[in-house]
C-alpha cells in the first residue's frame, strides 16, 4: 500500500489516506487483521452513506457530548482502529469529558496493548486502563477476551464510549445498566441497535466533532438536558436506514456508473 | 484470528471461517493488507444482499457460463483473494472453459504471485500465466501494476473473467474490445457497472455454481446462444440494487434488533 503514492486530485483520496494510516499501524501491531476487514465493512457503509456526517449523526453527537459531560464516571473505550485513527481525538475528548480511557481489545494481546499505549500516550494520554493484568475484572456473560474490564474503569463507569465495538459486548455493557454511546458506520448492527445513543458516523469524522461539541457544551448544564432529552435513538436510527435506502435509489436511477464515476473508484 | 475457536452453531460461523482462510492465506503472502479491508467491503454487501445467492445473480452466472463456453481464448483472472478463497473453483471452471488461467494483481510482487502460483498449483493448475517477466505486455491506459498482462492470455483473450476486480482495470479491458465477466458483491461499483456480465455474489457462493453451470451447458450450444441474448446486464443490476432497497427497509421496520439477533454477531 505504502509504496503507491496517491494523487491528491484522486476521487477517494481521503478514503485511501485513512487505510494507509491503518495499515501503518497494523504493521506497528496496533491494528489486528480483523481490524482491516472490519475497516473495509466500515468503507461500505460509508460509502452508502455519502461519506458524509448527517444531520443524524450530529443530533447524535451533540446527544453523547452531552452524555459524557453530564456523567459521574465516564470511560473512553479504545481498540487498535480507533487508537490508529483518532489517538488525539480520543485524548481531548476524555480531557474536557473528565472521562478514563481503557484499552480492550477482541483480539487481546499485551503487545497490541503497549502498541496502542504508544499511540495513545504520543497524542498525550496521562493514563491508560485496562492494560494486562490491570484489565483482572470480567463481565461475566461475554465468551471473548473483551470480557476482560479494569475494574477502575468499564467495570464502574456509568457512560461508556465504544468507537468501533461488537455486538456481543455492547449488549453486555447495557444489561450491566450502563449507558452506552456507539460510533458504528452500519446503523443495522447489533452495536448500533443495542446503545443507548448511536452515532452512524466514520469515526474520523465525528470524534473531531464530538471534541467540538463537548467544547462548546461544557458549562451548559441546561443545554444538554434538553439535548438528552429530546434524542431518540430508534428513530434516528431508522431515519439513517431510510436516508441509505434514499441513497441507493438515486445511485441507481441517474445514469449509474456516470455518477460513480467519481465516487467508488476503489470498490 | 486463528487463536481462537468458531463454534459451529455461531451465527456468523461461515463467514468467520472463510475470514480465517483468507487471514491464514495473508500470513502466506498470497493476500494484500489491501485485500484484506477489500473483504470486509464484500462482506457489508453481502450482508445487504442477505447473504444469499439471488435469482439474479443465478441468471448471471449462467449467462456467464455460456459465455465463457463460447469464447474462443477466455482467460480467468485471478488474484489474492480468489486464489486463498476458491482455488479448486477457479482450476476446474478453467479446465471445463479451456480457459487460461493468469495472475494479475493490484499490489504486484513476485513473492505474492509465486504465492499465489502454488495456491492454484495446489489445486491441479497446470499452467499459469502472468508471473514475473511473463507479464511482458501493458494496457497503456492503466497506471497501476495492473497494466502488466500476458501477450498470450488477457491481451489476446476475447472473453476475460474477473473475480472481485478494480473498476479502473475493468474498464480498460471492455475498452479493449473484450468481454468481462466480473465477480463483485457491490451492484454499484465500477466494475460491476462496466463489467459485460455482473455476478453480483460472493465468489464463494458463485464459483462453485459457475462451475455446475458450465458442466451443465458444455454441449448445448444452443441453449447457450438463447441464455447470451436473453440476458440484460443492466437490468440484472438495477433489479438487484431493488432487492437491497427492499431488504434494508424490511430490516428497518420488523422489529429490528431482533431481526438482527441471528445475523450480525460480527457487525
């Protein structure tokens, strides 16, 4: 990948640019071998959506800024794609949030961890949970290495955040009572249709957002009741569905290929 | 990925068999990083199609049949990804079409091709063009790696076949006067809008079928001729474009997650 360069004037630069960073970082161990295939699930999806943060997606956002900044123990929980794409993202939003950030992983490993530590710690990251042995709580009902949870955070968090999560595991942290705020590409997910808020968003788009949005709504407590709530998630996520439905039947009606022309050179 | 056991009653267990298939074929240089994040893309999509071989895509893959039985010098193209997932497909549908059978890859390197040379030799191929300086020949319109071609396979082929493909590579050939068949899970991509003939389904579905077909049709000239007229590509698509529009509202609308329960464990 690395050894093509590619040109700016390129119709999905942008795309092509985000999964050379990935790569990058799956060969710094960081990024697993599934986190490339669910990477390209993620480029479906986003180019179903327009690759384009909808008006959805930021009632969403500004819906989990609130959320976090209203909640008593936040959690920031990171995997390899998400520390390889938005490291300091991740690091500023825990910062104004007050939230912790924890490592877990699906396909645990401690050197997946350090390498994600180092991403993490380069983008400024003071502390870091769920490392190693650190990582000695389990939720019980989950088969995978992700049961794994430090118990100072996941464990006792009332909002965790899950960039980029499983079905399996948000379902989990829901019945343990938590709030979960999402961000998943595919708005039929288990992920997407078990969390409390859902954002159907790249992640490269909408965690700069989402610092964004925590920013401004930091000292407006009312605000962001009001924000809280008026959110519904089941029906944001329906109309996300039917604005990829609306999606496909334009794509298909005008001409086709003339208007993928510029669009879907990769796919 | 490896490490850990797929339970049989999962309701994911083929897809995440055919994942580890290709991740082991990554680890023996047959398959690109960039291959990798291709199949997540193909799985998102064959996830919309409900993962399932349409009436559509069955009439695609007999005119495909049909038309690889008629052509004077069909080659099937082969790849990373086609190579690791239906090498045995790929020999047999070559040997019933007397078709040759080339190697030809994005992201070119002799260590990946002779990879991929003893993935198809592995499964009985004979002869295999395309490797190293045998791929003497360029498509001049084409920038990428993909431009090199065999002087006795892609550039004299009248019929080439072209499983899971790139758009700009696909186009080139049709431009060149030559059939495509192309493999491909998106109905809107550039190859599959280009492509003579689309099978829009996963190519672990669609070899084996493709390989029941030509078997099938091998002496009935005939019956092949009234197949090749009858078929419209473009309307194959348009219909199969339908299909998803109405999947994804059906998802959206009965009851949702519960309809998802069974199906995206891993999305």
């Amino acid at each position: 990948m690395t050894k093509f360069e590619i040109p700016p004037e390129h119709p999905r630069a942008e795309s092509l640019h985000i999964r050379e960073k990935l790569i990058e970082n799956f060969h710094r161990k960081a990024v697993a071998e599934a986190g490339l295939i669910a990477h390209g699930r993620g480029e479906a999806f986003d180019y179903l959506l327009g690759e384009t943060t909808t008006r959805h997606a930021s009632d969403a956002i500004m819906t989990a800024a609130s959320s976090l900044l209203t909640a008593e123990r936040p959690v920031i929980s990171v995997n390899g794609n998400t520390a390889a794409l938005v490291p300091n993202e991740v690091v500023q939003l825990a910062e104004i949030a007050r939230a912790k950030i924890e490592v877990n992983l699906f396909y645990r490993s401690l050197e997946r961890e350090l390498a994600i530590k180092e991403l993490l710690a380069k983008a400024g990251a003071q502390e870091l949970l769920g490392i190693g042995l650190e990582a000695s709580a389990k939720i019980s009902e989950l088969g995978s290495e992700r049961r794994h949870v430090d118990p100072r955070g996941i464990l006792a968090a009332d909002v965790v955040m899950v960039p980029l999560e499983d079905g399996d595991r948000t379902e989990a942290l829901v019945n343990m009572g938590k709030k979960v705020i999402a961000i998943d590409l595919n708005p039929l997910s288990r992920t997407s249709q078990k969390a409390t808020i859902t954002i159907v968003d790249n992640v490269v788009r909408a965690m700069p957002r989402l610092v964004k949005a925590a920013t401004e709504l930091e000292g407006e407590k009312e605000v962001r009741r009001k924000i809280l709530l008026n959110f519904d998630n089941t029906r944001n996520l329906a109309e996300t569905i039917t604005l990829i439905q609306q999606r496909l039947s334009s794509l298909a009606e005008k001409g086709r290929y003339l208007s993928l022309e510029n669009e879907s050179r990769e796919f």
